[in-house]
C-alpha cells in the first residue's frame, strides 16, 4: 500500500476547459482527407493559409466561429495512415490556434444485445415463477403464431385492434384471451414454441391481468407498452414509468420539439408523418436536408426509426403504438450509417438550435470492453454551445444511451459521450426491476428506464421500417428515448427550465423503491441522495417529475472550480497494490465569484501509466464520505499506455459541500495472464462543478416513497 499526501494548487474557472477532448479509440484508426481548423483573423487569412499550404477552403465549419473546413485532392479520402507532416505544418502557423486531421469514428447503435442461452436458462430458472395458466397462455400463442410473438408486423389496415383488447378493464382480473390479446398479422403456424433445454428463448410476456388505462388509447400495441401502463401478471409487482397522469393533466409534449440523431427516420411511417417535420431533418454525412435510412439487406437501418416511434408514435390512430410524449414534434439528425467523423456529429449535435429542445442519442464508442474514447473536440464544443445557446439560452437537452457491454465487462466509464458534463446517461432496467446484463454502470447515469432484459422479457413496443410494428426493441437505445419522452413532457409542463433545471428535477424525482431489490448497490451520499453506478439516482417518475416542474424556482448559476492535485513523486504501484491520493481542498470558496458549495458533478482527470489498462480500477471519496467506484477493471482492455488524462463524470456527490479531505484510490489489479506489471500514478485534475448559493428546493431533503434494501437494510420508510 503506497500512500502520499499531495499538494493542491487551485485554479478557479466558470467552464471546463477543453483539454479532456480529441478521440482517443484503441483500434487501428482510418484517416479522412478533411483537416478542421481553427484560425485567428476570420475568412480572408483562412482562404490564404488554405491556398498558400494546398488545401481546398471549405468554409467556416458549420456554426463553430474561427474554425474552417480545409481538404486535399492529393490525398486519399480514407487513408490508414494519418498524415502528421500535414497536420503540423498547419499548426506551425502563426495564425493557425489549432489543426487536425479529421479520424473515421466507429459507432455502436445500443439496441438489443442477445445474451448466450446457457446464460438465460441461468438467470430464468432464478427468476420468480409464473403462474401456470400464464405459461399454458403463453405456449398457446407461440403454437398458432410459429413462435413470432415479439416480431414485427404491419401497421396498415389489416392488424386491427379488436374491440376486446380495448373494453374496460374487468374486475376480476381474468387473463386476456387469445384472439384480444394477439394483434399480429402473421398467419397461425403450427411450428412449435422455441425452446433451449425445456426453457423458452423468445416468449413476450402477455399479461393474464388488464391495465386501469387500457382503454385509453386504441392503437393496438397500446397493450402491449407495460412501461407506460403496468397490465403484468399477479406475481409481478406494478411497476412503470408513471405517465398517464400526466396525460390526464393535458401535457403530452405539444410544445417540445426533438431531434433523433442517429441513422435516419422513415418519415412516410403512417403512425409518425403527423408528428414529424421534414424542415427540420438533415443528413450531415451528405449534407443535404432529408433523413431517409440508407438501405441495406444484412444490417437495416431501423434503429433511428425506432428510437423516434417511442417517443412520437401518434395516439388514437389505429397504427401501432403510442409515444410517450405523443403530441411532441420530431425530427431526424442522421450522422450514422456511412463513415462518420467529429466535424460530423458534431454537426449534428447543435443543429438548429433555434428549434430543437432535446437531442436523443441512442448510440456511442463500441460496447466491447476495449475501447477508450475522448469526446472530439468539435463535438466538445457543440455541447458546450448547445447548453448555452440552445432553447433560448436555457440549454437544449443531450440524452445518451449507458451502453450495452456489461455482459463483456464494459462499463461506462470509458464512454467519453456518457461522461460529458452536459449529458444525461440513461442505464436500462428489466421489467422485474432487475439489473439488466447488457446495461453497463458507472458513476456518470443519471437515471434508468424500461427497456426489457433478456429475450424472454418483455421489450418496447414502437414503430419499424417499411410502415411496420414492432415489440422487440430494447437495449439502452430503447430506454433513452423514453427518457427523452419523459423530460419532452416536463418541458412541456415548464418551459423555463434550463438543462441544469432538467437534471435537478431527475435528482429529486427518479424512485428507488422499484429498484431496490437488487442487492447491495445502493447508498446515500452526504446530502440525502440515494446513488447507484447501475441506476444513478433511480428509475425515472413521470408524474413526479412533472409536478415538481410546476412549481420549480430556477437553480442558482453554475461555477466550476478546477484544483490540480501535483504529487510529489509519481506512486508505484504493481500488480494487488493500491495507490492512495489524499488532497485538501476549499473548492474556491476563499474567491468571490467561483466558489462551489453545492456539488453537482465532479470530474476527475487522471494520468496512470500502467502496461494493462484493465487492470486498473479507481475510487473516490469526498469529506461527507461518500466513496464511489469511477473505473471497474475491465480483463479484455489490454492496451498498454494506461490512462491518459481520461476524465470520469460522477453525479454520486450531488448537493455535498465539497470543501474539506478527498481521497483518490488506484488499484492495480491481479487479472488472468497479468502475473508482473507495474507503472506510476502521475497526476489527477478535479473539476467541482455547482453553485455557490443553496438551489431552492434544499431547502428540505429529499423524500423517497418507502422501501427496503434486498440487503436487509432499512432505507426509506
């Protein structure tokens, strides 16, 4: 055990500084023919310094000021080499502030991972029994159906709903039968259920039990959507997402405009045309207006559509679903599909910002345990524009899905998008209320949604390619839409909120109690927040959250104060050692105007060189106590320059006064293969992000409905 007690230098800021960006992927890059640069002295010196060095002038780069596109006809479009000589010789301007070579970035679309079906049986046979008769139910389907229930179907005329999946719920609480509950078009089979040692590997849960709302709505997968309106069996507990109040209250979404950045929409979709708007979809890859998917035979691209039909899906039309904020505008931002780089997304991120209140991101770095990826620097500064310009200046709303790589041991924190400051990660849960294996966790979620576990589970219903339905979204991606839907309708109840507003209200709103039971993850920081690394602060509540939108006083302004922790002498550490880091700190309350005394997030940059990344694993501990997990060991990263200035996000220190002793813990694990490693802890940058006056709802703490621990301790009463 190596301990050192460091000394702090503070340096005091009102926003982060820009050093945490640039992509930073371990796989072999591929490099375009486009440099983005930013030069001093406006358009006329950026034209010289394109013609005097070779470069086609491009134009100022979109919205970003001082910046400029530059490309080469001399160089290929992508190249596995960059092309550094280029780069610097653009850099050793005088004029030239900064320069890159724009990298191809590799994207992962966070929809349904299968998991192994040894691994399902596993996890099935621990689960809590279903009754028989809904099991007999449930064969019965999947019999007359050729095992398709969970499929997609079509939304036109012929699927139907039918009038008794859409009368009163009844008191008895009967199951459905077979003809109300299925409104699938696929003609009956007589293949028989799937099965994988005696226990099914594609069952939809259908309920045996009617929802109080049922007949609210008549599209017929209104049924279907549990996460909205909780119809499950008997031996489940009710458990969503809390909506329908507020539908009865008038908000629905009406006056919130939403951008799906992802892979294009089917905008013709007949159960999404009423609330899409074509002026405002654009293609940033080719740069012209329009969102249509590209076609493909072996990978569709749906996903985009997806994401959009469970958020907008049209109510009380007879197609498909409804949205979770049905009344709400939306639009398609494509950025994926075709090689895509910073300048790209980017581009994306703050496009008309005049018009878009949120940004739905369901997608990141590849989910594969290995990858390690900065936030480009253009995109970098997107966010930042975004959360001071967008909606008005109150800040547009960025939504991210947590990643799908637990079942590789993935974990967030090596998500540069989820750890962004001005992002809300969103981590999926199953409809037990159970951790789900592909959602990954890290101190960076905000909070959790529905979105359906392994196969056998229920997933999302929401709308497909080709003017289709389908029931079997899920992943990540399928649950940060329906965040997106939830904060569209707290928006819509509160337009003054500001993006900081936003993530205050999900503090104080989100529940504990359907997730409890999970085992011990759970732990209350230093000003009465439960926190977790699987669900942030909870599973998100619409009717709460809305009703404190109501009401809700504006924070205070965000400081950010910036303390640089210098070791003495770099710490050893070798395989089973741990390096300890105490530092003082008083967050800049000796200074006037950048003094936190109220935490919102903290970030921690670190530098570590270590031959075995993965091995690595990192805690944090602030003066209330709270000690918190950032980085997990992750056995498949075995990339050999350690961690190199790596910034992790963490919301676990929400409302604690920061002044006082912290306590920084670096571990070099023991891990399969790693017998003899050794490296140095360098150094550590803090940014303590909050306000210096109290917020008012403070004013009293937080209260949680009742609940107890799976652990056995007692919480929340």
């Amino acid at each position: 055990m190596v301990w050192a007690v460091c000394a702090v230098v503070l340096l005091c800021t009102m926003s982060a500084t820009a050093s945490s960006t640039g992509p930073e992927g371990d796989r072999e890059k591929e490099y375009t023919n486009m440099w983005i640069a930013e030069i001093r002295g406006g358009e006329h010196v950026a034209r010289r310094v394109a013609r005097d060095l070779g470069y086609n002038y491009g134009g100022q780069a979109d919205v970003f000021e001082d910046h400029y596109v530059l490309t080469r006809d001399d160089h290929p479009e992508v190249s596995k080499r960059s092309s550094i000589h280029l780069t610097r010789s653009l850099q050793d301007l005088d004029e030239v502030k900064w320069a890159e070579q724009q990298s191809v970035v590799v994207r992962s679309k966070r929809g349904f991972i299968p998991r192994p079906p040894e691994e399902e049986v596993e996890e099935q046979q621990q689960s809590e029994p279903r009754s028989s008769r809904h099991q007999d139910l449930m064969k019965l389907l999947n019999n007359m159906y050729g095992g398709k229930i969970g499929g997609s179907f079509s939304a036109s005329g012929s699927t139907k709903p039918n009038s008794a999946a859409h009368s009163k719920p009844s008191t008895n609480n009967k199951p459905h039968s077979t003809k109300s509950t299925s409104t699938f078009s696929t003609k009956p089979s007589s293949t028989s259920l799937n099965t994988y040692k005696g226990v099914t590997k594609h069952v939809e849960c259908l309920s045996s039990k009617t929802s109080a709302y049922q007949s609210l709505f008549n599209d017929p997968l209104w049924p279907n959507e549990w996460y909205i309106q909780d119809y499950r069996t008997q031996d489940m507990p009710v458990m969503d997402l809390n909506v329908v109040p507020v539908y009865k209250m008038g908000i629905t979404g009406k006056s919130v405009t939403i951008a799906v950045v992802d892979d294009g929409l089917e905008h013709g979709h007949p159960d999404l045309v009423g609330n899409f708007v074509a002026s405002l979809s654009y293609d940033m890859g080719s740069d012209k207006p329009g969102s249509t998917p590209d076609p493909s035979t072996s990978h569709p691209n749906s996903h985009g559509t997806k994401c959009a039909g469970e958020i907008a899906m049209v109510a009380n039309n007879n197609k498909c679903g409804v949205g979770i904020a049905y009344n709400s505008k939306i639009a398609g931002i494509k950025v994926l599909g075709k090689r895509s780089v910073d300048y790209v997304e980017a581009k994306g991120l703050v496009y008309r910002l005049d018009k878009f209140d949120i940004y739905s991101n369901s997608w990141g770095p590849s989910d594969d345990a290995m990858t390690m990826e900065k936030v480009g620097r253009m995109s970098a500064l997107s966010f930042e524009k975004g959360s001071t310009q967008g909606r008005q200046g109150k800040g547009a709303i960025y939504v991210f899905a947590g990643g799908n790589g637990r079942h590789l041991t993935d974990n967030c924190a090596c998500d540069g998008l989820v750890n962004n400051v001005y992002t809300i990660a969103i981590a999926s849960v199953s409809q037990r209320g159970k951790i789900v294996y592909y959602s990954e966790r890290c101190t960076a979620i905000f909070a959790a949604a529905y979105s359906g576990g392994n196969s056998y589970d229920e997933k999302v219903a929401t709308i497909d390619l080709n003017g289709k339905c389908t029931t079997s979204f899920s992943g990540t991606s399928a649950a940060a839409p329906l965040a997106t839907g939830i904060i569209a309708l707290t928006l819509d109840a509160n337009p003054k909120l500001t993006y900081r507003d936003v993530m205050h209200l999900i503090t104080m709103s989100a529940e504990v109690a359907p997730l409890a039971d999970n085992g011990d993850i759970w732990y209350k920081n230093g000003r009465g927040f439960w926190v977790s690394n699987d669900f942030g602060f909870g599973l998100l509540n619409g009717e709460n959250m809305v009703n404190l939108a109501k009401t809700w006083k504006n924070v205070p302004k965000k400081n950010t104060c910036i303390v640089s922790v210098k070791l003495d002498n770099p710490q050893y550490i070798t395989v089973g050692e741990t390096a300890n880091v105490e530092f003082q700190t008083v967050a800049c309350q000796d200074t006037k105007n950048d003094a936190v005394y109220y935490l919102e997030q903290v970030e921690v940059t670190s530098t570590v060189q270590y031959p075995y990344r993965g091995a690595l694993s990192m805690t944090l501990k602030s003066p209330a106590g709270t000690k918190s997990t950032l980085l997990e060991t992750r056995p498949k990263d075995s990339n050999k320059d350690g961690l190199k200035e790596w910034t992790i996000k963490t919301l676990h220190n929400w409302g604690e006064n920061p002044k006082g002793t912290w306590e920084i813990e670096v571990k070099a694990n023991a891990l399969a293969g790693v017998r003899a490693a050794s490296g140095y802890v360098l150094e550590f940058t803090i940014s303590f992000h909050g306000t210096k006056d109290m917020p008012a709802h403070y004013s009293q703490r937080r209260k949680y409905s009742g609940f107890r621990l799976s652990n056995g301790k007692t919480s929340e009463v």
